[in-house]
C-alpha cells in the first residue's frame, strides 16, 4: 500500500433538516461542555478563597500569642 495514498469520504447529499439537527445536537454538547469547565473553575476559584481566608485567620490567631 503506498505510504502517500490520500483517504477521501464521499459524502451523501444532506438535507437542511440534517444540517439543522447536526448544529442543534452540537450546540448542547458544546453548552454542556461549557457549563461544566464553567463549574469546575468556579469550584476551584471557591476553594482558593477559602483557602486564602483560612490562612489569613490562621496568620491573626499566631499573631496574638
């Protein structure tokens, strides 16, 4: 088999209804996808706050001693 050979795809006509359907269906994965990376660095940015404010008080209580 050549090393050089080139793989093509036919493909079928599409309907609009098709095309319609393929974009909507790739459109909610993409939003969910977004949600979720959306979500995790909020969680993320949450746990620096936190963590931030933990040490802070944990800075102020050995400062009093």
């Amino acid at each position: 088999m050549d090393s050089n050979a080139i793989v093509t795809f036919k493909m079928k006509k599409m309907s609009s209804s098709m095309y319609w359907g393929m974009t909507t269906v790739l459109a909610v994965v993409l939003h969910g996808y977004q949600y979720i990376v959306e979500k995790v660095i909020r969680q993320t940015n949450d746990s620096q706050s936190r963590l931030q404010a933990l040490k802070a008080n944990i800075q102020k209580g050995s400062s009093h001693r």
